[in-house]
C-alpha cells in the first residue's frame, strides 16, 4: 500500500477539457489577427534613442531658424 493515497489512484481520472472562450470567440480571435496583420515600420531614431526628432533636437531647430531669420 502506497504512503499517500495520490502516489498511485486507483481510478484513471478521465482527462476534461475547460475551454476559456467560446467557438465565436476563437472565430473572431481568426478574424482580428487576418485584419491586422504585421508590418515592418521604418523610422528615424535620435543618437538618444527617442524618436527623431527629440525634444533637444526641436528645440535647437526653433534657436537656429530663430537666429536665421533675425539676421
């Protein structure tokens, strides 16, 4: 006789399948995904990994074309 009763069960358990989503749901998961499909995005990034152009990089911008335009 085993220590633990759960060492060796005496009755197969039969294996039961919950499903967390419906039918529908899987169908319109299905549909979702064929409608957005992934694209390669192609950007400018700044030397301080943020997008370009960073807030330091539009603000000399504005300087610069402040100075040009009082000269």
């Amino acid at each position: 006789m085993p220590d633990r009763p759960d060492e060796h069960p005496s009755d197969p358990v039969p294996e039961q399948r919950h499903r967390l989503v419906s039918d529908q749901d899987v169908e319109d998961a299905d549909d979702t995904l064929f409608a957005h499909p992934p694209r390669v995005v192609r950007r400018w990034l700044c030397g301080c990994g943020a997008d370009y152009p960073c807030t330091d990089v539009r603000f000399a911008l504005l300087v610069k074309s402040s100075a040009e335009a009082g000269e």
